[in-house]
C-alpha cells in the first residue's frame, strides 16, 4: 500500500484494497456505535465491492443488530428472484449472513412510484451514517449517469434512463451476458442522498476504471464525470488497486 494523500489508498491487488476499505468501515462503525443506538448504511452491489464485503461479514467486532442497511439502487423489470437484482447480490454477499437490524431493498416490483416515495421516507427518518460505494466506468455514483446526474438534485430518490456505458460496464463486470440483457431504466438514490453522509468509503479497481479514477481526481467539477463531486465531501476516502490508478 501506498498513500498519495490522507483520503487516497493504493493497493497492488483488488483484494489488498477492498480488506484495507473493509477494516476501515469496521473501525468506523465500532467507532460509531459507541454513541449511537444505530449506524444507517448504505451499500452498493458491484463485484468492486466483493473482497471490502466479505471482510465485513467476517467481522466479529460489529455488533450487527445495531446497523440498518439500504441498497443504493437497483434495475426496473427484472424478475424478483433474478440473480442480476442488486438485492440478490448484497443478500448472497452480506444482508443474510449477518443479523442486521433492517435491512431495508429497493423493489420496484411494488410499483415504481409507490417504492421511490418508500424509500425516500426510509432515507429520510434518520441521517445516513456510512456510504459504501464505488465509480462507475462513466463515472457514475449509484445509477447517477452524466445524462442524469444532478448534484443538486431536489430529491432523495429517483428513476432513470442508464447510458449505454453504465449498461456496458454490467456485461464488463460479468453481471450479464450481453448488453441486450441490463434493463434500461432503475431506481437509484441521487446523489445529494449520497453525499449526505458523513463517512463514505470509495472502492474501485480494475483497468477499466482507469479513466473514470483519473477524472474523478484530477478532472473538472461536473456531471460529465459524477464521480468529480467526491473531492468535496470531506469524510470520503479513496481505495484504489494499481490498474485503477495507472493514469492518474
């Protein structure tokens, strides 16, 4: 490991980079949970985000019935029990290995506009604690692509159209077999929502990220690259493995 700055972690592996993620979340929670009753979390699915999971879930120093989890998006169309469903990917790697709280999907089988009002109030009960999230290859945070992304964003939660990128990416990683496959359209958690947590700890690995982490560090401020807003939270920390970070 190297560090280019307090905030921005380089690791020679994927793996090195997510554990080191994973034992900063640990700490931070077990931080936390010494003055608070709960610790609200929210969680993206991705295979970026594999080795700083399964960390967590092999934790013994979190106390679990403490924490409240949310996903930060998920596809509009896809069958309940589709393996695609980022629920199903958080539910394999975390949400039923350890006793949350609540655990708290987004599920658009309910009716697209009765679910985003759901989990708006959810969000908004309390304040998030913690964020877990990663870069899209466009640079998208959650489902926040260039052509949607509002850093200002007037709401918590919303439906959007994904770019042909932010589809790409899903066939990439090995989510789908062909881009005919990833649904069109989601819901995701905007951005505001997102950066309205005090702690947000950011993994990505892979070449193809490589651009995207390049951007992110050193591009302009804009919703052409999303992932630029990081710089402005103070609380977010950087894991990157090697690839990621080969431009910048």
């Amino acid at each position: 490991m190297f560090i280019v700055e307090d905030n921005i972690k380089v690791f020679q592996t994927s793996k090195l980079a997510g554990y080191e993620a994973g034992k900063d979340i640990e700490e931070k929670i077990v931080e936390l949970q010494k003055d608070k009753d709960d610790i609200r979390i929210i969680f993206a699915a991705a295979p970026s985000q594999d080795y700083m999971l399964e960390y967590l879930r092999n934790s013994n120093k979190i106390d679990w019935s403490k924490v409240v989890a949310f996903n930060m998006d998920e596809y509009i169309g896809l069958d309940q029990e589709s393996p695609e469903l980022f629920s199903s990917f958080l539910n394999e790697r975390l949400f039923t290995k350890v006793p949350f709280k609540e655990v708290n999907l987004i599920d658009p089988s309910r009716g697209v506009e009765k679910e985003i009002e759901r989990i708006s109030y959810l969000i908004n009960a309390e304040p998030i604690d913690i964020v877990c999230l990663g870069i899209g290859q466009n640079g998208h945070l959650a489902f926040n692509d260039p052509p949607v992304a509002d850093f200002n964003d007037p709401v918590l939660v919303k439906e959007v159209e994904l770019d042909f990128s932010c589809r790409e990416q899903q066939v990439i990683d090995g989510c789908f077999g062909r881009i005919e496959d990833v649904p069109k359209t989601a819901i995701t958690l905007t951005i505001p929502t997102l950066l309205s947590a005090k702690y947000l700890f950011c993994v990505v690995v892979g070449m193809h990220k490589s651009l995207a982490v390049e951007q992110t560090l050193k591009g302009e401020l804009s919703t052409e690259w999303p992932s630029t807003i990081l710089r402005n939270h103070k609380g977010c920390v950087f894991y990157f493995d090697q690839e990621a970070y080969s431009r910048v």
